[in-house]
C-alpha cells in the first residue's frame, strides 16, 4: 500500500478486499459493470451496515456463479468503512472518490451523510446511477399510525433502468413482509441490451400501465407503471400520492407470463434473506452488476404489496430504520 | 420521452437543443458538457417535496473561463436555452445544485476556482466562485497569513461566492457576508464584463477595500438574483484574534426567549458580543446526540415532555445561546464581565464556558462555526427525521423579544398542525434576527411529503400576511415569496430583467424574476 494510500486509509477501518467479506478473488470477473474497473463497498457506520454487507457478499458469491456478460475486472474490490461516519470523516471520502479512478463503488450511510456524500460526488464528476431511501415504520407507527403507510418504503431515484433493483428487492420482500412500496423514479428510460425491457414484473404482483402513457410516449410523455400486490392499482395511487389523471391498463398475460417465466427461473435460483437491509443490500449489487433481469422502459415504477395474511403484521414491532443507498462510478 | 436528453428547455425543440449542445461542445470540449442521465443525476436530488424530475436538467456545462462563459452566454442568446448558474452548488435545503424549472442547463462554475488574490495586511480575499471555503482555508493556513473565514454549516464544501450571493449568513464578527463583500465582477447576457465599485476603474487597487465606487451601487442587484454571473467576488476577512472564548448560555423554558433577546440587543448593538449569536431551540441541537426514534414513536410531532427529557438526558437547555468573545484578554475580560452580569441578573441563565461545555458535541461543532473553523457536524439535522426531506423556512424578526416569542410560537403551532417537529433557531443580527427553521420531513413517507409542503406553504402565508417577510427560500417557493413583496418590487425586478437580460436566458424564475 502506497503512502498516499495509507494516508487515504487513516481514519477508516478497511476489509482490504472483498476476502474480508468471504467473496472469493474474481467475483465480478463475470459482473458486467460497463466502464468501471473497479468494484467497491463504502459502509458509512449506520446501525445495518453488517447486514447490508451481507446482502452485498450474497449477491458477489451468486454473480461469482457466472450469471452475466464477462467483462473482465482488475484487481480486488474495496471495502472501507467510515469509523466516524461521513460528517467527520469527509475530507478521506472527498480524497477516496477523486483519487479511485474508474471505480463502481456501492455506498450505504445515514441520510445526513447522504446529502454530503451527493455533493461531494458532484464534486469529483463522480456519475451517480442510482440514490435510494430506505425507511422502515416503527413498531407504534404500524399500530398507531396510518394504515395506509408501508412498512418498508423505498424511493429511488436511478439514471436508467438498466441498474433498477425494485424488482429484485420487490421478489425477496413480497414473501416475508406485511406491506411495502418500492417507487423507482428514471432519469431516462433507456435499458440495457439484451436486458428484458418488455412489461414483465415479479411473480405475485398485478401490472398495469398507466392509461394514454404509451400513446404518449411518442409525444414525449411520461410513461408509468404499477405492480401492485394485495390492492388495486387505484388503492396503491393512493397509497403514493400519486394524481395520475386516466385509469391503468392491465398488461396482457401473454406478456406477463413470458417475462415472468424467464424472471421466475432466475429469481428462484437466487438466494433469500429474511432481513430487510440485507435484501437492500443484495438488490443494490445486484443492480450495480447490472444483472436486473426485469427492466421496464419507464419513467416511474412502483411495487405495492400488502399481505392478507394477518400473522405478519405483528412481525415488525422494532425502531424506524432509515438508510441511504448509492451507486455511484469515479 | 425516449429521446437522447433526459430533459428540454422549455419551449425549445430537440433539433434546437442538439445545435446548441454542439455549439457549447465546440467551446468547454466534449468532456464539459454533460448530458448523459449518470453525469446529470448529482444535480438533481433535492430535498424539497415536490417530484425531483421538475427540477430535472437537460445539460450541465462546466466552464473555468471569463472568455468561456462570454461564449457561452452567446450560444444562449443564438439558441435561446436558459443556464442556471451554481458556484459550488451547496443550497442544501434552498433547491441544491439543481435548476429552478426543468430543462433548464447547469452552468457549474465548480472547476473555476482560482484563489487570486488574499491581502494580509488588509485582510481581503479576491477569488473565482469554485473556490471552497476549506480551498481557502487551506491557502490561509499553508501561508499562515492569520485570517479567520466566516461560513455557514456547509462550511468546507460551501464557498464564499454563492454563498454570500445568496446572502447567506455566518457565525462570527463577520458573519453578515454581505455587509463584507466588496467589489464583483459579472458577466451580463449580452457578453459584457462588468466590474463592480472601484473595480470599474482601470489600475484601481481600492477595488476590494471600498466597496460604494461612484454613482448607483450595483453590488446588491447581482445578489438573489439573475441579472449576471460572477465570476470574481472580493469580500473581508477577520484578522486572527489573540484571544477567543466561547459560550454557550442554557435557558429552560420557551418563553425565556423574551428575556434573551432583550439581554442580547444591547450587547450586540453596543459591541460587547461582537459574532452573529445564535439561540438555538434544544431540536435543532439534539440531533448531534440523540436520536428521535429513542424518545417518541409513531406520527405527529414530538410532544413538549419528550423535548423536555431530551434536554435533561443530553445537558441541554430548550434554548442553547451561543455567542463569543473575540480581542484581547483584557477586552475578553472585561466584556465577559458585562455578558455575564447582564446575564446573571434574573438566575435562570446557566452560563458555560469551553471549560465546563468543551467535549458536548453541539458545544464543540458550535465552538468551530463561531471561529471560522470548518466542521459538516450540524447536518445531523438530517438524520432527525430522516427520508432526506428538509426545506429552511426563514423569516426576519426584530431583535426584540417580544417578536422572536410570537414567531416561535406560530411557527411551532403550524409545524405541530402537519405533524413536523420545530428545528428552529435565532440568528442574532444587529437590530434583526434571521428565524431559521429546518422543516424536516421523510420523502419516502407520501403523507409527510403532502403534509411537508401544505405546512411550509401556510408558513410562509400566514408570517407575510402578519409581514413577516422570508429573507431566503428554496427554488420551489421562489414565487410564491416574490409575491408577499407586492407588485411594485415584481416590476422593477421585470424592468432590470428585461433590460439586462432581453432574452431571459440567465437563471429564469431565480427569486421569481423571469
């Protein structure tokens, strides 16, 4: 390690490399991660950054399995860890994103620290393909509050659908969470070729589109769509906030059932987690590889889940838990 | 849309867009001009509740040249595309890096950072508007020229230039950062160069110690505004006292605020206590050492006995004054005897010095503000509430008592009303108070995010219907303030605009001129 490197270092505990995580050397050899070529793991010292790591380790080990494009990596992957958390340790994180070069580094901080850490990618013309909130309701909000508030929430602001995760973290949730809402906001709708871009979505959800979009969208308008789980896609606009003006079109089930045959045979090989930062974690790689099987050219998409099933509703009782989420390239 | 871009200007066709694009292309080189949606995304997220894609960019242009900038203003012209100028980008809560409208280009001045000049005997500063203020900092300390930098709490990543033109404040002496700027210089829409006060004549060396020049001063009128971009701004620095001694006065009540601010006015008008004092409620302290979720769940504000408990577990007061001596020690001393009387007059003040208070995080982050020393630490704020939502509403009060308790009050009242909790504090000025409020609030929450903007938008109604005018909003509100000011002010901001700037193509809607 160089002194510039070791001066970089000081005042971050470092895993070194992915070895530190059981990711074995070339796990991402297969990854297809477009430019960069370099893959790293930024922990900002929240209270689950162990199990986002978690969910990153599964997703490197399941990509290590060959499930891409090879795109050939140099290197090992990075792991650094803030000991004091970005608003004390700011000068090493500004130094660290001018200083790695061609790098797909995957962050996870606290919300103060995400407003810094934006800027500070601005400041490096760092690229920034996706931002993503994570919330969790507290266990009085559940019971006290609105019943119409998820209890995992989601909103992510991401450049293209080629790096979306709502599908993949909407297909690890569905089956152990009580309800949820994933919102993906796309800067441009262009996905990645040879990615899946017709309207499949994820096994257990209902898709619609919203009306007039597609007729729009030669006209330049905004295309959107709902996967909806347990409520109508009128229920789940509600839920979100959202005025769509016109009603939803079902996508037809010879579409769905295509895609969702191909996304079935995949997601099932992949593995699960019953832990909520975990499956962020995992979802997140898995769209930094860019290896979303479900990419919808869109401009907003939305996953809606609320579980008939009353025995889970009493399974999240814990405090609220709010994360950020970033992909960013050097 | 499907097409290359991921947003246009307003009324300006694709085809259009691409000539214009390569026409910037031919002038900053392709790696300056970006459009890809990747290179666009960290100008856009902003804190404020309403969709990010309405604020959305269609280019952002990075440009490190007086002649560049000129240029550029020309293809404006030619092509009538709007820029949107930032400097750092740092208006964190006021609209961030990204544009006012959708569509319109970033022209980020972030790589034109040149210190050129910084006058010890003087104490003047001369910089391009990139320049940070840890850029600078750094520059003063490598040379030990024994300057002391004011700054507001993005400090180290903010800059001097779009800060002190958006008339942001600071905590030391010389933290009004207006009142020390002295002598800009701007290039209008239609190419000009224009040099401000002294600067406007050749071999003037006065440019940045006088700051009125001769005839109408122009200075003001670049400030919240669009009507130029800056591309060098002059503005003072504090000579490194030889003694400095902070403090932190701990009140436990809310209405205690009539007694501060009737103490302090005196101190600050006559010099005693020469910072920008802050009064600062115990929610806008405690998120340095506490956390939300570990003294109230579920929704709605957090109730008065949870605050209350807050303070007693984390050496709070619900009101924290911190304020700072600066000369030398027989000055300190004897003006830490006139604070400390005045203040010790009715016994409820606990007055603690660096000595009893130095280690509490908030003292210590505080501490650094008020002597120009950089520290990001205030941005806990944001991990209050959480889900990134945060506006600051901002309102002027008088510097009387009586005032700053009826604000706090009615603006505790409308955050309680939409759920939000009051993150407020006093910035003391000379016969004012800047009442900053950060309205913090979880974007991930769709009720917050509805309650976050109906709250905001009955602030600022009901404080200007009683005249209560905002000294500052985010790029969402712009309008909405413009018009508390009355008609007559729209107009002559329209006349300036429209002979300054007949194209509109510099930062339209900035503070609601078009």
């Amino acid at each position: 390690m160089d002194v510039n490197r070791r001066n970089l270092m000081k005042g971050v505990l470092t895993g070194g490399t992915l070895l530190a995580l059981g990711v074995p050397p070339g796990a991402f050899a297969s990854a297809p991660v477009g430019r960069a070529e370099r893959f790293g793991l930024l922990l900002g010292n929240t209270s689950v950054d162990a199990a986002f790591a978690a969910g990153f380790r599964t997703a490197a080990q399941y990509a290590a399995r060959g499930s891409g494009v090879a795109v050939s990596m140099e290197g090992s992957p990075e792991v650094i860890k803030l000991k004091g958390g970005l608003l004390n340790d700011y000068k090493i994180v500004a130094r660290l994103l001018e200083k790695s070069l061609n790098t797909r580094w995957v962050a996870i901080m606290d919300d103060g620290s995400a407003a810094i850490f934006t800027e500070l990618v601005r400041n490096a013309s760092g690229k920034l393909i996706s931002l993503g909130s994570h919330a969790s309701a507290d266990g009085a909000s559940i019971q006290w509050g609105s019943p119409d508030i998820s209890q995992l929430r989601h909103v992510w602001v991401t450049a293209s659908p080629a790096h979306s995760a709502g599908s993949i973290l909407a297909s690890h949730l569905v089956a152990n969470e009580n309800s949820f809402s994933i919102v993906e906001n796309f800067l441009s709708t262009q996905a990645s070729a040879g990615s899946t871009t017709a309207n499949g979505s994820v096994p257990g959800f209902l898709s619609y589109r919203l009306e007039g979009s597609d007729a729009g969208h030669d006209r330049g308008q905004d295309l959107i769509h709902l996967h909806c789980s347990g409520l109508s896609p009128s229920s789940g606009c509600e839920l979100l906030g959202w005025n769509a003006a016109g009603g939803w079109t079902p996508v037809s089930q010879r579409e769905f059932t295509q895609e969702a045959a191909a996304f079935i045979a995949q997601v099932n090989g992949q593995p699960r987690s019953g832990d909520w930062a975990e499956s962020v974690g995992y979802a997140v790689t898995v769209a930094a590889l860019g290896t979303e099987a479900i990419q919808e050219s869109c401009y907003s998409r939305a996953f809606l889940h609320r579980s008939a099933t009353l025995e889970k509703r009493s399974r999240r009782t814990g405090a609220a838990e709010q994360f950020t989420s970033f992909i960013i390239d050097t | 849309m499907a097409g290359k871009y991921i947003a246009l200007p307003k009324g300006v066709p694709e085809r259009t867009f691409d000539a214009a694009i390569k026409a910037f292309r031919r002038v900053l080189g392709e790696a300056s001009v970006l459009t890809s949606a990747e290179q666009l995304a960290p100008y856009i997220k902003t804190m404020m509740p309403v969709p990010d894609s309405e604020h959305a960019p269609s280019a952002a242009l990075i440009a490190t040249t007086v002649e560049q900038i000129q240029k550029i203003v020309g293809i404006c012209n030619q092509y009538k595309v709007p820029v949107w100028t930032i400097s750092t980008g740092k208006n964190l809560g006021y609209g961030g890096a990204a544009p006012a409208e959708r569509g319109q280009i970033v022209l980020d001045l972030k790589r034109m950072n040149r210190i050129l000049e910084v006058d010890k005997d003087l104490a003047y500063a001369l910089v391009e508007p990139g320049v940070t203020y840890q850029q600078l900092h750094d520059y003063i300390a490598e040379r030990k020229l024994g300057l002391w930098l004011s700054f507001p709490a993005p400090s180290a990543i903010a800059g001097p230039v779009g800060n002190t033109l958006d008339r942001g404040v600071g905590y030391t002496p010389y933290g009004e950062h207006f009142m020390f700027a002295c002598g800009m210089e701007v290039v209008l829409a239609n190419g000009d160069v224009l040099r401000t006060g002294m600067g406007s004549m050749p071999n003037s060396n006065t440019w940045q110690v006088f700051k009125w020049g001769y005839g109408p001063y122009l200075d003001g009128i670049f400030t919240q505004s669009n009507y130029g971009i800056v591309t060098k701004f002059g503005f003072w620095l504090m000579p490194a006292p030889p003694v400095y001694k902070p403090f932190v006065i701990q009140y436990q009540n809310e209405e205690d605020i009539v007694e501060i601010v009737e103490t302090i006015r005196p101190l600050r008008i006559n010099g005693v206590i020469p910072n920008a004092v802050v009064i600062a409620h115990a929610l806008y302290e405690a998120p340095t050492k506490a956390r939300r979720s570990d003294y109230v769940t579920g929704p709605g504000s957090i109730p008065d006995a949870a605050v209350r408990k807050i303070t007693k577990d984390h050496n709070l007061g619900i009101w924290n004054v911190y304020a700072a001596l600066y000369g030398t020690q027989e000055q300190v001393d004897v003006n830490w005897k006139i604070v400390t009387q005045a203040f010790g007059k009715s016994g409820k003040a606990e007055i603690l010095t660096e000595k009893e208070a130095g280690s509490d995080p908030a003292f210590e982050y505080r501490a650094k503000l008020m002597r120009g020393e950089l520290t990001l630490k205030e941005f806990s704020l944001y991990n209050w509430r959480g889900g990134g939502g945060s506006m600051w509403f901002a309102p002027v009060s008088q510097a009387r008592g009586s005032e700053t308790l009826k604000q706090m009050s009615l603006t505790k009242q409308i955050l309680g009303k939409h759920g939000l909790d009051y993150s407020g504090e006093f910035i003391v000025g000379m016969r004012d108070m800047h009442h900053i409020v950060d309205v913090l609030y979880d974007k991930t929450n769709p009720e917050q995010v509805k309650a976050a903007y109906q709250c905001f938008d009955e602030l600022l109604t009901t404080f200007s219907a009683l005249g209560y005018g905002t000294y500052r909003v985010n790029t969402a509100f712009m309008d909405k303030v413009a018009e508390t000011y009355g008609p007559i002010q729209r107009k002559v901001n329209k006349i300036l605009k429209d002979a300054l700037d007949p194209n509109g193509i510099l930062a339209p809607g900035k503070s609601g001129i078009r």
